[in-house]
C-alpha cells in the first residue's frame, strides 16, 4: 500500500469525515471540483519527561482525497511535514514530533533534552 493510500486508510477509520461530504461531493461534481475535503482532530495527552509534566496538544489534520494538506498544532500550522505510512513527522519550535493516525499516539523529544509519549482521543 502507497503512504498516502495508508495514511488515508488510517485517517478514514479515526474519524467518520464523509458523514456531511455527500452533499459537498455533488456540488463538486456540478462545478468540476471532484475531491472531497476532510479534517481530523486529535487530542493528545503528552507526558513530557523528565520534568514528569503532562500536557494537551491538540493536532488538526486537514486533507482531500489524495493528500495531507496541512497539519496544525496548537493552532499553528507546522512549517513541513513529512508522511510514512500512517505516521505524521514534522517539528515545531526545536521539538520533533511524530504523530501516529492509526494507533492515535504521540512521541517527540527536544532534541534530547526531553522526551514525550501519550495517547490521542479523536476530538468531535
């Protein structure tokens, strides 16, 4: 399976995105547009080691039929991101980040300073 067919899979089965799409789909069809939009928000509770702090970290996951369009933490969108399978790898403000879809799970370090791991809720 490609990586974007995987993190689609992935992205599909966390959250119903195509309840409302219907609707949308025919008034693409009409207008020539054919790609439906989605969005995923996951919740994550991070526990951030070795200060044994837990944080929430909210992460919107915004994408179409054929690709992840943008990736938001917090509110702010992420400069880059990167796509293996159905984990999300990207960094912000020298923390790296690695979001699994699939298993709803977060890790990132400071670059070794610190380090994170939680589990996400599907939010919505």
């Amino acid at each position: 399976m490609k990586p974007i067919a995987a993190l689609t899979v992935a992205l599909l089965t966390c959250w119903p995105v195509w309840s409302g799409a219907a609707p949308a789909a025919e008034a693409g069809k009409a207008s020539g547009t054919t790609s439906a939009r989605g969005a995923l928000t996951l919740v994550c509770e991070a526990v951030y080691l070795p200060a044994r702090s837990t944080w929430t970290r909210t992460v919107t996951v915004s994408y179409d039929q054929q690709r992840v369009r943008s990736v938001a933490i917090d509110g702010q969108a992420v400069y880059t991101f990167a796509i293996r399978d159905t984990v999300i790898l990207t960094s912000q403000d020298n923390e790296r980040i690695q979001i699994d879809t699939a298993a709803q799970t977060w890790a990132s370090d400071f670059r070794g300073l610190a380090t994170a791991q939680g589990r996400c809720e599907r939010q919505g």
